[in-house]
C-alpha cells in the first residue's frame, strides 16, 4: 500500500491524541481511583454502585433507630427495676411482713400511709418519659398513660380492675387488646404486611411497652385486683378501716393477706416483664453487631465496585504516559525525513 | 529522409513536456497539504510522424514527431469515495445520538468533590433523593423527624423529577434547533454549491479545460455533505454537442449501504438542486393526530431548481421514514423516537430510544410513585389522603394518574400537619390519642423498599410493553444505568464507526494524496528529463550550424 506523507501526518496526529487522552484518563483515575466517571464508562460497575449506595443507606436508617430504641428501653429497664425495689420495699419486715393480727392502730396508720406513698411512686415512675414521650403509654406517648382519680387507677382512660371507662361505658379496645399493642420499627428484619394490613411480627421490632402488662390488671380468681398500685390501695384502706383499736379481726387479716398473696403474685409477674425487656436489649444488641458487620461489609463491596486499586490506577498512568512519551519523540524522527531533505 | 527542422521540433516538445511535467510536480509539491487536493498527473503520449499513411509519407526510416502533452488527469478513486460517504454518515449518526445520550446522562448523574477522609462517589441523583426520602420516613417513626421534614423531602424529590423533565426538554429543544436551523441550513447551502460548481465545471470542460481544482473543491463539499444524508452519487456521460461528451453530477438520497432509494429523491442534478425543509406538529407523518407527548419533526425535500432557487419544484414526497442515514437521520431517532412506548403489546420494539423514551419513562415512574403513596395514604375512615398529584387541562390539581407527569407532579396543596395518616389505630375513647403507631408509615416505607411495580408503556401497568418489573427503587435508579447503558453501546457503535472511516480515509489518501518521496523523484526525473532534452536541442544546433554554415565550403580556407 502507498503511503503518503499526508496518511503518515495524519495517522500519526490521531494515534498522539488517542495516547494522550488514554494518558488523560489514567491521570484522573490516579486522582480519584474512581472506575467510572459516569455510568456509560462502565455501566455494570455503576449498576453494582448505585445498588450498594443504596443498600448503605438503608444500613445506616437501621442502625440509627436500633440506636434510639436501645437508649429508650435501656431507660424503661432502669425504671423497672426502680418498681421492683419499692415493690420489695412493700413487702419487707417493716410494712407487708409486719402484718399479723398484734398490729395496733397506731401502727396501723403508719403502715397504711407508707403503702399509700409507695403506691404514688409507682404511678409516678410508670409515668416517666425519656426524650419528651411516655414509656409505658403502649401506641400513646404523649399523654400519661396512668392516672389516680380518688383511689382508682386508670390507665390509657380505663380502670386497671373493672376494665371500663370513667364514665362506666366500655372503651374501644379492651385492656386485654392493650396489653398485645405493638409499635413497630423497622431494623432491616424486612417488613412484611399481612393481607389485612397488619405488620407481621418477625419482621420488625415491637418497641411498645405497655405498664399494664408489667404492673397488671384485671381480677384474679378469688376477686382480688392484680394491679399493685390497686391492691396496695386495698390493703391500706383495709388497715385504715378496721374497727378494733388494738388488732384486727380474723377476718380482717385473712382479706389483708389475701390481697398480700396475690401481691406477691403480682410482683412475679413484673419480674416476668422485666426479664421480656431484658431479652428486648439483648436482641437489639445482637441486631446493633449485625447492622456494623454489615456496614464493613457494604464499604468493603463499595471500594470494590466503585474504585480501582491504587497500585493498578498508577501503574495504568505510568504506562500511558509512557506509551505518550515515546509516540512524541518517535514522532519527531519520522516525520522529519523524507527525499527532500536530501536532494541538494 | 526526416526534414532539416524536424530534430529541433522534437526536442521543443520534449523541453515543453518536461516542462510542464516539472510545473505539475510543484503544483503537487504545493498543495500536498491542501485539504481535499488530488494529486495530479501529466497524460503524455508519444507523436507518430505527421504525414503517417498519406500519399506522399515518407518511408524506411521515419521517426516520430516527439512528445505530447495531452493534458492532466487526477488520481482518485471514486469507488473509495462512494464508501468514504457510506461510512461517513454512519460516523455522522452514531456521534450525533452519543453526543445527545452523554448530555441527557449528565441530568441523572453527578460526581461529588472528593474530601480529605474520602474518594469522591458517583451520585445517581434520583437514587439518592429516594434514600433520602425512605431515611426521613423511618427518622419519622423513630420520633426523630416530624411530619414537616417528611413533606419537605417529598417535595425535593418531586422537585427533582420536575427538574429532569425540564432538562430533557431543554435538550429536545436544542436538538431541534441544531437540525432545523444549523444543520439544514449547511445542507442546503453545500447543495446549492455544488449544483453552482456543476455548471462552471460543465461549461470549464466543453471548452476543454479540465478544472481539477474546481472538482476537487466539489468532491470536498460532497464529503462534507454526506455526513449530514446517506448520498449516492453518479456520473453520466452527456452529450455536450459538437461530438463533444461531457459528464453530469447527479446526487440522490442513499440507503445505508450507500445504494439509491427506489423511487429515487434527486438532491441535485446538474445545476439544478433540491431545499430541504425541517417543521414540526403535532401530527404524525401520515397527517394524522400524534399521540405522543411531544411534537413531532417532519424532514420534507422540495423539487429540483436551478440555480435562482427562490421557487422550488413540488414536494418530492420525501418522508422521515426515507431518511436512512447521516446525522438527520441520528436527529429525526432522538426526536421522533421513543423506543418501547412506540410499541405494541407483544411486539419487538424496532424503533430507536430517543429523547421522548426518557421523558415518558420519567412520567411512568412519576405516576407509580404518586400511585404507591396516595393509595397508602387513607385514613382509618377510608378516605384517600392524595400525597402527589399533577394537574389536568384546566390548570387545576389532579391525582388521576393520567393528569399526573414527571414535569408537573407536586406535593398536594391539601398537604399540613395531619394529612399523613400514620396508623389506622383507633384509640381508647375520644380523648385517647394513638402518637407512638406509626404503622402506615411502616407499610409505606416496606412498599417504597419492597413492594414490585410494573413500569409499563401502558398507565393501566399490563396492556403496552413493560421496561421494569420490581421495585419502585429499581425504576428511580435504573434511569441513569438505562441511559448509561444505552450510551456505552452506542459509544462502541461510534468508536467503530471512527475507525471504519478511518480506514477508509487512509485507503484515500493512499490513492490520491501527495507522498513528498513521490514528488522528489519526479523533480530528480523530470529535471534530468529536461536537462536531456535541452542537451538533445544543442547537438541538433549544432548539426544545423554544420550543415548551413559549414557544409560545401572547400577550398574557401
């Protein structure tokens, strides 16, 4: 094939400007490692990218409201554990234990406004709020879920014993219903809702709390209420309503200690609620390692799909740059010769 | 027996040759980086004597009269011109689509500037907004955001895809005004041109010149145009009177392989030549309504006219369909073209994705979007609390899908504290509230996240071809790698096509460019060649001033 001076020219221009724009290219990913500047440079990579930004970002919304929930139910269990020490305190040699038929009236007084003030504390506690909401309130964290009206408890506006409302008509949902509420948050179990446009309860983390469950409600068998605020009420208008100066009536006692036992059964079941709460923690704490794992593994993925290995970005700059040296000075002897530069 | 003056006229024709041969070599020398320049040759032919086979010729030794120059010829092959106009528009389409498809991925993608701690990352806008949007959403369950901050970020998001389908639209207009004004101007003044060269070449070569330089200019206008329309050029033989032949150009559209269409559309003819003209409607080719969201641009070739050119013939009949090649043919896909939405249920999709399979897919994922939200947004009464709507003919706010585009969907105005309903929990009694259940809010954020939406042609989700079936974070994310993608192929496409074109520029240029070895030789043979013949015309000299000044003078001492 002829080769003229004006193909050697012009091949020759476009090769430098190919080798310098190649060379152009591997200085930019040398800058930033990057594999593509914009997805047509490779669009699997930025596929595989946009996917993992995604995916880090999600990571990041889990690990956010893990976080939070921890710190709430870390103060719900510190709460817990105040009611159970002032539910013991009720029940220790001094007040509860003291109760036999030799107690005088004097006495009497004393015990019956001891168990009154530990009956307000409680309320008081079962009413504490961390990060302006309620925590014990179940779905209702901005009003106090229980209140004192006379000697009565109500919680969520339904008296704790009889189930109804203030006005004795029944409520929407039964104390029973509450006890079952559920407030859902998404730690990244993946959400499903059921047909009926439920939450399914595996695949996301139930933060509600409701004090009835942990205090109790309702009647036991033998009549008695199974709220610790309500029968530390009873017990002490017992005390305080007893006709005898100097001790109290078989009678008397066999109703105080009846309420005292199912006090005690009462107190087991907060214990029960405390340990739920615990497991609550415990399996926040395993999602919290989880959700970091996956966070190193997500950043590993995204160095992997989105930038090149330093040594192979400078290594490719330095070969380039190379290739462009060398089509510049070998440019220079080519393109300078030709028979007119020998004829005299 | 030769005459006494027949070795000088001999040796005059061949200083003359050399002459001329030498004045070719510099022309050539001159013009070797001339854009377009063919590289010239003398045609020389020896003479036979002049009275061969007369009644009185001469015989035994006759010799012949010298050397004649007939006249200068150009090197150039016009098969390799044909396929240098096939590829070049191929080359013209391909970089014409890649540059639009590279401006509209600018819309959907950025690069953040790289800080101390960290490499900059690609940000797929549309991607990321949505991230965003499901991050406030369970910020929101969490307490840790209000209902304003999920609005707000409703609102950017919605304000993003606004702001993309402006962006296409800005790119469709651009590219409507480079075709209707900038390329068909050029196209049109490179016809008339060369139907103008035609006639001075025409009448150059009846009175016997040959006019290289004059074709060389027209050969170059032809290449220029052949980016714009596939052409197909010939040369017949005409008549020119007198015996004389002369040739004619003739220019018609071309397929892709460079073949003239059948019917053909005659571009130019001699000197006469054609008007292009660009418009656009909302009817479709055959005059029809369109039902497409956008205009659509129609190409229409007048008749031949000579050269006042002021009226042009009738319409040629020329339709958008029979332009097959060029960068008007890359124009009229971007333009017209919508890939899957031009098809039919159950169809291939053959037609190209230009700018309107964009903006129509970016309205698809608008009214999914608005769907999810608004058909999760009812309260525990059944009411429909509309999130995103658009707007219908009247200017009025609408949340019926069809009313619904990417260019107009916005927060409802109806939208305050309150209108998000977060769960269907009732409470208690009346004075029981249900704060802390968020389990709309849930439901909506698993559906953004994981419910599977049909991205169909069709606003009913089944009757027209479906793009994507899965989730809605897959469809907001897929518009840059679709596009990406689309622009990669056609990125090979025209990386090819380069270098098919330079290959065959190369072939060319081999053939018809100026090789300075080549012409240094020439100088070197055409030199001694005159060096020769001058010597030649001395000794003739010399012989005569023998023969007249010295023969038959004996004795005169």
């Amino acid at each position: 094939m002829r080769i003229t001076t004006h193909m050697m020219m012009n091949n020759y221009r476009n090769d430098v400007e190919d080798a310098f724009s190649s060379m152009n290219k591997a200085l930019q990913h040398t800058i930033d490692y990057r594999k593509f500047e914009r997805p047509s440079d490779d669009p699997v990579a930025a596929s595989q990218t946009f996917d993992v930004h995604w995916m880090t970002g999600l990571n990041n919304d889990y690990t956010a409201n893990v976080t939070d929930q921890k710190a709430t139910i870390t103060t719900a269990e510190k709460v817990l554990q105040h009611v159970d020490k002032l539910l013991t305190n009720a029940d220790t040699t001094d007040t509860l234990k003291a109760v036999n038929g030799d107690i005088n009236s004097n006495n009497r007084e004393v015990l019956a406004n001891q168990l009154t003030d530990i009956r307000n504390e409680i309320v008081s506690q079962m009413n504490s709020m961390y990060s302006g909401n309620y925590l014990f309130g179940g779905s209702n964290d901005s009003d106090p879920p229980f209140q004192m009206k006379g000697d009565q408890l109500y919680y969520r506006g339904i008296n704790v014993d009889t189930g109804k409302l203030e006005d004795g008509s029944k409520p929407k949902i039964t104390l029973d219903q509450l006890t079952n509420e559920k407030t859902y948050v998404d730690i990244g179990l993946g959400i499903k809702v059921n047909k009926d446009g439920s939450i399914n309860a595996q695949s996301a983390f139930d933060s509600a709390m409701p004090g009835i469950s942990y205090i109790g409600y309702g009647v036991d068998a033998d009549g008695n209420p199974k709220n610790v605020c309500s029968l530390l009420t009873k017990i002490s208008n017992a005390l305080k309503s007893s006709s005898n100066e100097d001790t109290l009536s078989t009678s008397e006692l066999n109703n105080i200690q009846s309420y005292i036992s199912t006090f005690r059964n009462s107190h087991d079941d907060l214990r029960n609620g405390q340990s739920a709460v615990g497991q609550k923690l415990q399996f926040l704490d395993s999602t919290s390692n989880y959700l970091t794992d996956v966070n190193l593994n997500l950043a590993s993925k995204d160095n992997e799909v989105e930038f090149l290995s330093p040594y192979d970005a400078i290594e490719s700059f330095y070969s380039q740059s190379y290739c462009y040296s060398s089509s510049l000075k070998v440019g220079n002897q080519v393109l300078q010769q030709s028979l007119m530069d020998y004829l005299k | 027996m030769s005459s006494t003056f027949d070795g000088l006229r001999i040796a005059r024709s061949g200083v003359q040759a050399s002459r001329d041969n030498l004045n070719i070599t510099g022309q050539n020398i001159t013009n070797s980086e001339t854009e377009g320049y063919t590289r010239q040759r003398v045609d020389q032919s020896s003479l036979s004597p002049s009275e061969y086979g007369g009644f009185w010729a001469s015989t035994g030794a006759t010799c012949g009269d010298g050397v004649r120059a007939k006249g200068v010829t150009q090197l150039r092959d016009t098969f390799l011109d044909g396929e240098y106009r096939t590829q070049n528009a191929k080359d013209g389409e391909s970089s014409d689509i890649l540059n639009a498809l590279y401006d509209m991925e600018n819309i959907f993608t950025s690069t953040t500037t790289a800080d101390s701690s960290s490499n900059s990352s690609a940000i797929n806008v549309l991607n990321n907004e949505f991230g965003k949007l499901v991050s406030i959403l369970e910020s929101y369950t969490n307490k840790n955001a209000s209902e304003s901050n999920v609005r707000e970020e409703t609102k950017l998001l919605a304000s993003d895809l606004n702001s993309a389908a402006t962006a296409l639209n800005t790119i469709r207009e651009h590219q409507y005004s480079n075709f209707s004004e900038n390329s068909v101007d050029n196209v049109n003044g490179f016809m008339k041109n060369i139907a103008a060269l035609n006639q001075r070449i025409k009448a150059a070569e009846v009175a016997g010149s040959p006019v290289l330089e004059l074709k060389d200019q027209r050969n170059l206008m032809l290449d220029k145009l052949s980016k714009y329309v596939g052409i197909h050029v010939e040369y017949t033989r005409q008549d020119a009177g007198a015996g004389q032949k002369v040739d004619n150009l003739s220019v018609s559209l071309a397929d892709k392989d460079g073949n003239s269409l059948k019917p053909p559309f005659t571009l130019i003819d001699g000197n006469q030549f054609a008007n292009f003209t660009v418009t656009r409607d909302g009817n479709n080719e055959s005059g029809a309504a369109s039902t497409k969201p956008f205009d659509i641009t129609h190409v229409r070739l007048s008749g031949l006219s000579s050269d006042s050119g002021k009226t042009f013939g009738a319409d040629s009949g020329l339709k958008n369909s029979d332009i097959k090649s060029g960068s008007f043919s890359g124009y009229l896909k971007l333009l017209n073209e919508s890939g899957e939405y031009d098809t039919a249920a159950g169809n291939i999709t053959t037609t190209a994705r230009g700018i309107g399979f964009y903006s129509q897919l970016l309205d698809t994922i608008s009214q999914s979007f608005a769907r999810m939200l608004n058909q999760d947004n009812i309260t525990e009464k059944g009411e429909q609390h509309g999130l995103l709507g658009g707007y219908d003919v009247n200017g009025d706010e609408s949340f019926d899908l069809k009313d619904i585009t990417a260019e107009n969907i916005h927060i409802a105005s109806t939208w305050t504290d309150g209108w998000l309903v977060k769960s269907k929990n009732p409470g208690t009694g009346k004075d029981d509230n249900t704060n802390a259940s968020y389990s709309n809010i849930i439901n909506i954020i698993s559906d953004l996240k994981d419910k599977p939406v049909t991205l169909n042609t069709n606003l009913d989700g089944k009757s027209g071809v479906t793009i994507l079936h899965d989730t809605l974070q897959k469809g907001f994310a897929g518009v840059a790698t679709m596009l990406g993608e689309d622009a990669n192929s056609m990125q090979v496409a025209d990386t090819t096509n380069s270098q098919l074109l330079n290959n065959i520029h190369n072939d060319r240029q081999s053939v018809s460019s100026v090789s300075l070895d080549d012409e240094a030789v020439s100088i070197i043979q055409f030199s001694q060649s005159l060096n020769a013949s001058s010597r030649f015309m001395t000794a003739v000299d010399e012989c005569l001033q023998t023969i007249i000044n010295n023969m038959g003078l004996t004795g005169r001492g």
